[in-house]
C-alpha cells in the first residue's frame, strides 16, 4: 500500500517521497512559540494554523492515532541565495502538490492526515475567524503547527532534508493509518 501511495504522491509532483515512521515524531512547545512570533503572517489568521487548530496535545493525540505515513518534498533549483521570487515559486508549487495529491490520498483514505508548508491555502480567502471553515474535513495544517520540527522528521526518517548549493526544499507529509 506505502508504495503505491509513493508512486502517487511522485505522479502528484513531488521530488522526493520517503516513508514516515509516526513513533519517530518529537513534538516540541517551541515551534509553536515560534508560531506565535508569527514571521510567517499566518498566526491567527487561519482555522488551520495556531491558535484555532487546537492545543499541542489535542494535535499530538491526533498524529498518535497513526503508524505510519509519508514526507512529501518539493525541490527546486535557486539563481542565488537571494532569488527570492524563485523562493515563493517553489513554496507555491509545493503547496499545488499538496493540493493535489490530498484530494486524491483522501479519495482513498478518508482518514489521512496531509500536512504542509504554511497555513491552508485551499480557499482563495479563509473564513477565518467569522465564519465556520468551508471544508473542515479538507484543510491542510502545516507540520509546525503540530509541533514538529521539519528537518529532525526528515533526518529521523533518513531522509535528507538538504540537496545541496542553490537548492531550497518545501516539506509536507501525510499521515495513513
Ligand atoms: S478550507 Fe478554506 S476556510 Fe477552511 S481553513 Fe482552509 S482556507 Fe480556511
């Protein structure tokens, strides 16, 4: 079943796939403090991102429930270190992958759990905090906002997280059964 989902989440655009081993996740209070300092803008914002995602142990108790899953990384190549415009293309073509590749695990597995980069970006404006979110059954959290902290995920997973010079890595994962 994993690698079928591997080859589907390679088929959806990612670079790179490996196998996730859920017992492996450490969740730490000082990513969602860092959260909380909000560089990304996406703090309170967002029904997917903190505080309206819920606690750190309400989100731990919900990735415990899994075994086993999948880190979902997007590649791209960068003219330099300050190539920001390429920086935003690969983050938004990370975020098309996720999107992508959620509708269709969730086809499959009602239950997965997907997490991305950054805050839910399924809708063109989050209803957040008016109004109840439009697909709560399909949002995308972001790894942080479980506590996690992206690289140790991928370097306890043998996975590496870095490609080299001139290289910039979006990470997700989804979370299977
Ligand atoms: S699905 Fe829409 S309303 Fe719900 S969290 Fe995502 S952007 Fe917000």
């Amino acid at each position: 079943m994993i690698e079928q989902i591997k080859a589907l989440a390679l088929r959806c655009g990612f670079s790179q796939v490996g196998v996730l081993q859920v017992d492996t996740i450490e969740v730490r209070e000082e990513v969602r403090a860092a959260c909380a300092v909000n560089k990304c803008k996406a703090y309170n914002t967002n029904w997917s991102c903190p505080p309206a995602c819920g606690t750190l142990a309400e989100g731990e108790a919900r990735i415990r429930a899994y075994k086993t899953g999948l880190i979902l990384q997007t590649t791209g190549a960068l003219e330099d270190s300050l190539d920001f415009e390429m920086m935003i293309t690969i983050g938004e073509e990370h975020g098309e992958h996720i999107a992508s590749f959620g509708e269709k695990v969730q086809a499959l597995y009602p239950d997965a759990l997907v997490l991305g980069a950054g805050g839910c970006r399924r809708c063109e404006k989050c209803t957040y905090p008016g109004a109840p979110c439009r697909f709560p059954g399909k949002m995308t959290h972001s790894m942080e906002a479980f506590g996690m902290v992206v690289s140790d995920v991928c370097t306890d997973n043998k996975l590496p997280y870095y490609y080299g010079p001139g290289t910039l890595t979006y990470v997700g994962c989804v979370l299977l059964v």
